[in-house]
C-alpha cells in the first residue's frame, strides 16, 4: 500500500562509478514527490546524465537503491551486482540530448513500435493514441514523415511523443534542447511545460535558467557526486545558500549573457 505522502522516488546512498576508477555519483540522496517537476543543475562532467540514465535503468550501479512509488526499483550492496525491475522501468520515459528516433520508421511507426512490441497493443489502437499526441503537438501533417525530414524541435517533439505512447509515471529530459538552433528551443520546451501543467512528474536536466524558473517546483545543484543544494526555484536560482551553487549560477548566467 502506497500512503498518499509517500514519496513518488526515493534515491538513498546511490554511488555510481564506471570501471571503478571514474566516481561519478557519491552518496546521492534525493527524495521526489508526485507532484514535483525537478531540474538538475550542476557542472559539466558532475554526473547529471548518469543520474538520469540510473533513474532510467540504464547503468549498474555500485551501491545504493532506488524505490519507486513504494516499489524497490534499482539496488546494489557494493558485491558487483545490480538488480533492476523491468517492470518500473517501463513505467519511465527518457528523451535524450540527441535524437534517438528510428530513421527507417516514419513518425507513427516510430510511436507504435513500442506499445505493440512491449504491451501487444493493436496497430490502429496504438496508431489512433499516436494521432492524438501528434494533433496535441502539432505534428499531425508529420505523421508520415522520416526523421530525416522533420526539423530538430519536430524530432525532439516525436521523440516526447513516442515517450508517452507507454504512459510514463515520470520523464527524465536530458538537456533536450542543447542541440537546437535558438528558434526551436521554445516550441520544444512549450511541450514540456503542457505536460508539466498536466502534473506529469518530471527530471530536467537544462543550461537553459528561463526554462528552468519555469518549469521547475524544486531545483537540485549536484556538484561532485553529492546534492550540494536543493530547493525551491527561487532560492536555488535566485539566493542560493551555498558559494558553490551561487558561484555556478552566476558563471551560467554570465555565459549567457
Ligand atoms: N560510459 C562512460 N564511461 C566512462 N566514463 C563516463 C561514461 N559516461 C560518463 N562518464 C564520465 O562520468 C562523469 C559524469 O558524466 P555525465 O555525463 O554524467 O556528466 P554531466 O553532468 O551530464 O555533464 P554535462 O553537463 O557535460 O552533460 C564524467 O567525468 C564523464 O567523463
Ligand atoms: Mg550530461
């Protein structure tokens, strides 16, 4: 039984290295609650998308665990053993930096494959639930598109898109539009922010500050493998407690300016 103030994921003691040498996650602690839209910031190299791709089952883990909607998710003991439940994994969505679409599928096929490969879902059901996330986006003239076809912000919204199709519990966005000309990000991240005001739980991970005032309810700083400060968006980004978040803050915004 899941009571209604128990957390949506709870992370405790997650470290994470690759080959043993490179430490990348050290102790991480991070508690989400249903409702909450988190964006992780942090320096580059300092493991955000190592968080992400963990949350996502992607990687082994050294130590630590994961617990999902009351549910154990990802553990290991430090013996070199990770257990991952496919089950809550397939309850997540991930959309990556770089598009990950399939080139030799048009934009439907590229929605359906999954919910007919993973749940045995019918090709006009699944293409009927793939229309009515193309028209929400605005991408139902591109239906029968190739990715080679559609534009950066067109690719990332498919790929949003066909993340849905498995109604996820929770999304982890991964800089998704550090790739873009400047003119696209906006209709990228306006499909986010729908899906936000629809209280989809989510992980965002941005350079972007506008975006992440907006969409965030709580932000993380991670530095070195640890929360160095988490909190509301308006103190994390706008009166951080600790130097090394207020240091990274303005060194980003001066970037930016
Ligand atoms: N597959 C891998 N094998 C070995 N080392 C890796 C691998 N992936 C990432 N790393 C290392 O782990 C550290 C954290 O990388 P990660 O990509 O998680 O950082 P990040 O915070 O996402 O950085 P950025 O802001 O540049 O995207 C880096 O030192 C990186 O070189
Ligand atoms: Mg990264």
């Amino acid at each position: 039984m899941m009571s209604a103030a128990a957390p949506l994921v709870r992370i405790e003691g997650l470290h994470k290295s690759y080959g043993g040498v490179v430490k990348v996650l050290q102790g991480l602690d991070i508690e989400m609650k249903a409702g909450d839209r988190v964006v992780v910031i942090g320096p580059s190299g300092g493991g955000k998308s190592t968080l992400l791709r963990v949350l996502m089952g992607l990687e082994q883990i050294d130590r630590g665990s994961v617990v999902f909607g009351g549910k154990p998710y990802i553990s290991a003991d430090g013996s070199g053993k990770t257990t991952i439940d496919p089950k809550v994994r397939r309850s997540i969505g991930m959309v990556f930096q770089h598009y990950t679409l399939f080139p030799h599928l048009d934009v439907i096929g590229n929605l359906v494959l999954a919910p007919m490969k993973v749940r045995g879902e019918g090709k006009a059901d699944a293409a009927a639930r793939a229309m009515g996330l193309l028209t929400r986006f605005g991408l139902a003239q591109k239906a029968n598109a190739y990715p080679a076809q559609l534009s950066g912000g067109q690719k990332q919204r498919v790929a949003i898109a066909r993340a849905l199709m498995l109604d996820p519990k929770l999304m982890l966005f991964d800089e998704v539009t550090s790739a873009l000309d400047p003119e696209l990000v906006a209709e990228v991240e306006q499909v986010i922010l729908q899906l936000a005001q629809q209280q989809m739980p989510m992980v965002i991970v941005t350079h972007d500050m506008w975006f992440a005032r907006n969409i965030a309810s709580r932000v993380i700083f991670c530095a070195g493998g640890v929360v160095v400060e988490d909190g509301p968006p308006e103190q994390v980004l706008g009166s951080p407690k600790e130097e090394r978040t207020r240091e990274f803050i303005e060194r980003v915004f001066h970037i930016k300016h």
